[in-house]
C-alpha cells in the first residue's frame, strides 16, 4: 500500500508557516483532531511538521494545545495588569 491510496483527491492540506502562533496551531489540532500539521515554507514546500506530541511536556503529561485553548477563553479583563498573568498568557499565546 502506499500513501497515494491512502490520500483523499482534491482536498486543501492544512499547514502552518513557520511564523504562526502555536495558539493557531493549538487551535487547529484541537478543533480538528490532527495528531500533526506540516510545516510549510514560503514555497509552499514542507520543512517540517509540528505534531501533539510537540505539545506535551515529558515531565507533567500536559496537553499544551488544550492548555492554550483555555488562556485563549479567559476573560482577563478581570484580572488586574499587575498579576502578571495576562503579560504570562499573552507570551505563551504568541509563541511561534
């Protein structure tokens, strides 16, 4: 068997650039239940892939693209500028 069996004609393959958020990667893992996304350049070419995995860290098992998608929800208009923790959300969400 190989890919080309395996491959659906005619639809659009979701990539990422390099210079996306990973809260826009987050989001589409997350609402499209991919395990992975290619990495394309300004070619179009693949240079890579960014899958869940890349999401999880070794030692908490924590599933960073729910993680992100929660900062993503708050509401921190409520929260105070001196905490801190909007500037530490806004960080986390503009990583690319």
């Amino acid at each position: 068997m190989l890919v080309k069996d395996l491959m659906t004609p005619g639809l659009k393959v979701v990539s990422v650039h390099p210079n996306d958020s990973l809260a826009k990667v987050a989001e589409i893992i997350h609402t499209r239940h991919f395990t992975g996304v290619p990495v394309v350049g300004d070619n179009n070419e693949v240079i890579g892939i960014i899958s869940e995995r890349d999401f999880i860290t070794a030692e908490s098992q924590l599933y960073l693209p729910t993680y992100i998608k929660i900062l993503a929800e708050l509401d921190y208009s409520k929260a105070p500028e001196k905490t801190g923790v909007p500037y530490a959300a806004k960080q986390i969400m503009n990583a690319t």
